[in-house]
C-alpha cells in the first residue's frame, strides 16, 4: 500500500519543519509538500492531491478557516485535516468553527519548554491521529481488494449448488440483567470526530427530555467552554462546561471541562444529584476520562441509566460501561460506518455489551427509546 501523502501548511518555517520531521518520521506517511498560507494551499492540494493535511489556523493572506471555506465552496472531497490550534479563548472557538467546517481533528500548538520538549509534545499528539488514517486506508484497502476477489470469482446464482437441510440451532444463551426503565441519565463518551457528532445529535433532543446529559469530550481545558458555547446555541436543550458542585437537572447537558475529572455524586440533601470536577489522574492517558465518569454513573443509577459510547481513539470508557452494564444500564453504541474513527465503541460492541448499535443520524432517536 502507498503512504498517506501530507501536505503541511503553516506560515512559520520552524512548525512546517517539526509538523514535517514528525510525519516523515511515522511509518506509512509521507510529506508531499509544504506551503506557507491558505492561497499557497490552494494550489499545492489540486497539484499533489493528499490524503491528510496539518493546517495552522492563524495565517496571513489566508488562514486555516478562509482555506476550509474556499475547499467547501469547490465542493470536492476533503482530505482529512488536523488543525493546528493555540491554547486560548479565541483558538478554542476557532477550532470548533473548523470542525464544523469539515476538519478531522485538531492538536495543540505547545506554549512553553525546549524546543525538544515541544516537538515531543507534537509528537504525542500527531501520531495516534495520523496512524489511525494509516490503518483506516489500510482497511479499506483490504475492503476492495476482497469486493473485487468476491466479484471475480462469484457463482452464478442459478449454478450454485442448494444447500443441504440443516438442523435448526437453538439461539446463543444472552445474560439477562434487570434493567430499569426508564433511564434517568445519559452518560455520553467520546473522542475524535465528537464535536461534530454531538452537533448532530444534541439539536434532535427536545427541550422537555426529562433527564440530564453527562457528556466526557477529549478536548483540553479552554476548548469544551469554546465547545459547549457552540452546541448550546444549536440546541433546545441547555449545553454548559460543567463546574463543580453543579446539580443535575432535567433538560441540562453538562460537558466534562478539559484538564479535569468529573463524576457524580450524592448531594447532601439527600435527593439531588451532582458533579464533583476534580484533578484526580488521568484514565487511559485521558483527562477528562468516560471511564472515570461512567463508573460514578454506575454507581448511582443502578437500573436507571443510559451509557452511550461514539467515535473516537483508544478504548476510554469501555471498563466504565463493563460496571454500567452489569448494574443494569442500557448501553448504546455508534456504528462503524458513522464513525470519525471506530475505536471507542468497537471494544464494547465486540464484547458483547451493547444493547444497540446506532447511526449517528438514530442516535437521538435511539436514546429518546430508553427514556420511555
């Protein structure tokens, strides 16, 4: 299989070099070419056409969002972008305004250290997301390959032999759990690609949904505020970054702030329930963690939860919907074919814990049937 072709676009020399080193540096990847802004961009993607492009945000003449603009207006197929992000107020939202324009995923650019310490730190967040293209071509690869061995070698129907009466198999035995309906939570993980999968979602839930929303996004901190300002003006129901010691409340959707932990908790009335937003440690090298939160969710709502798990990297929240599944929640999973990356739901569906696998477009509707 041919490398994925990368086309690097910053208007810095030092970050097309580092961004540059880094792509040359992971297996099944090449830089195609380099260019300084958006215009120069332009013409650089109908020339080398590449299956993945790292852009800059901020950029003279043109910059990453002008660029993602002017792709959409061709209305050609987008390669798959990484923006390159900085760590404010004002990078935050305009990361979440190019996710909704069609970027894959987004890094951060690093703000202190060594100039070793910074391209380690580009490293650590380029390579997963770019290795994931790698094994996603390579699937689809493998995919056509066999379409076109099946098409090849195909039987006529009217040649194939009839098959030989076989006796009928008694269904597999499925472990019951008592499941309480319905849900008084939904308890959301996700990753890459969510932004624009929640955006797709949440708007389709009525305002009168009855319950609250506990949603864990990997975003680093400043991003999910950025993030849930987005969603809230999209949706009926209400979207804020959660603070600690907030109460959960019907119609309110409360989304994991970036560089922290949230779980549930007791309030000490008695009868409502909380957050509690703290620095505990990170969980599957995540912070905020769906595993760390599904498994309060457990805890708290035995019989009487809905755990939903969508696109993303990793395996986060696989042991916390484990915990949710064996005290009675009704687990919901995002197929493949709708996923960004299929790698947060897989583990969970292929194990056998999911009571449903959603479209992303169901995925609404799917979560309204367990509230009823």
């Amino acid at each position: 299989m041919d490398p994925i072709r990368v086309l690097v676009v910053d208007d810095t020399i030092l970050y097309r070099k580092v961004v540059g080193d880094v792509i040359a540096s992971i297996p099944g990847a090449e830089v195609c070419g380099t260019a300084a802004n958006g215009r120069f961009a332009l013409t650089k993607i109908k020339t080398f056409k590449p299956d993945l492009i790292t852009l800059d945000i901020e950029m003279p003449e043109m910059n990453g969002l002008e660029l993602l603009q002017e792709l959409k207006k061709t209305g050609m197929k987008l390669p798959r972008i990484i923006m390159l992000s900085t760590l404010t107020t004002t990078g935050g939202d305009m990361t979440i305004r190019a996710l909704e324009l069609g970027a894959f995923d987004f890094i951060t650019k690093p703000q202190s250290g060594t100039a070793a310490e910074n391209v380690e730190k580009i490293r650590t967040q380029l390579t997963p997301a770019v290795t994931a293209l790698i094994q996603e071509k390579k699937f689809r690869s493998r995919l056509d390959n066999a379409r076109a061995t099946l098409a090849r070698t195909a039987v006529p129907r009217e040649a194939r032999p009839k098959p030989a009466a076989t006796p009928a198999t008694p269904p597999p035995r499925r472990i019951t759990r008592t499941v309480s309906r319905p849900s008084e939570v939904v308890a959301i993980g996700i990753s890459t690609g969510g932004p624009n999968a929640l955006a797709a979602m949440l708007p389709k839930l009525p305002a009168d949904i009855g319950v609250p929303i506990l949603i864990v996004q990997h975003m680093p901190p400043v991003f999910t505020k950025s993030l849930a300002g987005s969603l809230n003006t999209k949706c009926a129901i209400e979207v804020k970054e959660a603070e600690d010691g907030d109460l959960l409340k019907p119609g309110l959707a409360l989304i994991a702030p970036g560089g922290k932990q949230m779980r549930v908790e007791a309030h000490r009335d008695g009868t409502h329930r909380m957050v509690r937003i703290t620095n505990d440690p990170p969980e599957n090298s995540c912070r905020p963690s769906a595993d760390y939160l599904f498994r309060s969710v457990a805890d708290h709502y035995v019989g009487r939860a809905t755990g939903i798990i969508m696109t993303g990297m990793g395996q986060d929240g696989f042991k916390g919907l484990q915990r949710m599944h064996e005290n009675g929640a009704v687990i919901l999973a995002q197929d493949e074919a709708s996923c960004t990356v299929y790698g947060m739901p897989k583990a969970p569906t292929e194990a056998g814990i999911t009571d449903k696998v959603v479209p992303l477009p169901d995925m609404a509707r799917a979560l309204m049937g367990t509230l009823k």
